[in-house]
C-alpha cells in the first residue's frame, strides 16, 4: 500500500464579521420582563457578510428570539481601517467565531420605554 501524498489544505476563506441585530419581544426569548426588545453585538463567520447574516438570523431564530434589523460594520481588517477601537477581549471573541465557524453574541443591550 503506497502513501498518497497529502494536498495541502485550502485557506479557509471564511471571515469573520460585526453585526448589529435588533430584536423585538417573542414568548420565551429571555429577555427582562419590561424590556421592549435588544440590541445584540454579534461576531459571525461567513465567507461574506450575506452568509454571516443569514446563518446569525437563522441562530436567532432557533433560540426564540424575533430578529428585525442587522447591521454589518464588516471584518476586523475594514473596522480597523476605518479607525474602529478593538479591544483584545473583542478580538478574543472574533478569532472564536473564526475558529469554530459559529456565531458569538458579544453583547446584548435591553431597550425600555
């Protein structure tokens, strides 16, 4: 039995982006009680934003909540040159979604009245 040489691995074109998802109310999406909907900052992989926003409405949806609006900031490369302050835990989290092709919610912001 010979050995077949190995083919090197492809680069991942996957990156990773900067969404901005609101949310409104929906039975058992745990947000506060008095609580209008939320904001969620959210790191996706994707090979391009469409892709990163697809599967994050997608994941929000399985987990009950009632996706409205999202907003791309882009990659990390086109926030820094748009002058972005990234902090390590945020480029921490980035690199996660990145290395397990998944969804990250940073940061989820209640609205009240």
């Amino acid at each position: 039995m010979t050995d077949a040489p190995k083919k090197p691995k492809k680069p991942s074109r996957q990156q990773v982006f900067t969404l901005l998802v609101q949310i409104g109310r929906k039975d058992g999406d745990g947000l506060p009680e008095k609580a209008t909907g939320a904001a969620l900052m959210c790191f996706s992989s994707g090979i391009d934003e469409a892709e990163a926003v697809r599967e994050t409405v997608a994941i929000l949806k399985q987990a009950d909540t009632a996706p409205l609006d999202v907003t791309g900031y882009g990659t990390l490369a086109e926030r820094e040159d748009e002058g972005h302050d990234i902090g390590d835990d945020e480029r921490e989290l980035m690199q996660r979604a990145l290395d397990e092709n998944s969804v990250i919610i940073a940061q989820m912001t209640p609205f009240f009245d």
